[in-house]
C-alpha cells in the first residue's frame, strides 16, 4: 500500500485543526464530539507524517 501524498497530510492537519477549534470554542453549544474528531485526526495526521519521514508505506 502506497503512503499518502504530502497535499493529504496537510489538509488533514487543517482539518484536525478546524476541528479541535470549533470543539473548543463551541464545546457548550455542540457538545465534545468535534473535540473528540480533531484529537482523532490529529493522532492519525501525525502518524501519517511520521510514516511519510521515516520513509515507510512505500510498499
């Protein structure tokens, strides 16, 4: 399987990001789930960054 591209990881990480504010920022009105997502995408966004510099998934 084919690691992901560098454009993905980088939307992912806005996305994470996005998410973790609205979570914070909202967490009265929407509850903790967009908080729960960004942490969720933040760990698989850094994994797959780490994954991209080790130089793995090239497979």
């Amino acid at each position: 399987m084919r690691g992901l591209p560098a454009w993905m990881i980088l939307t992912l990480g806005v996305l994470a990001a996005v998410m973790l504010y609205v979570g914070y920022d909202e967490r009265h009105h929407v509850g903790p789930f967009p908080m729960i997502l960004g942490v969720l995408w933040a760990v698989f966004t850094l994994a797959a960054a780490g994954a991209k510099a080790r130089g793995g998934a090239e497979t």
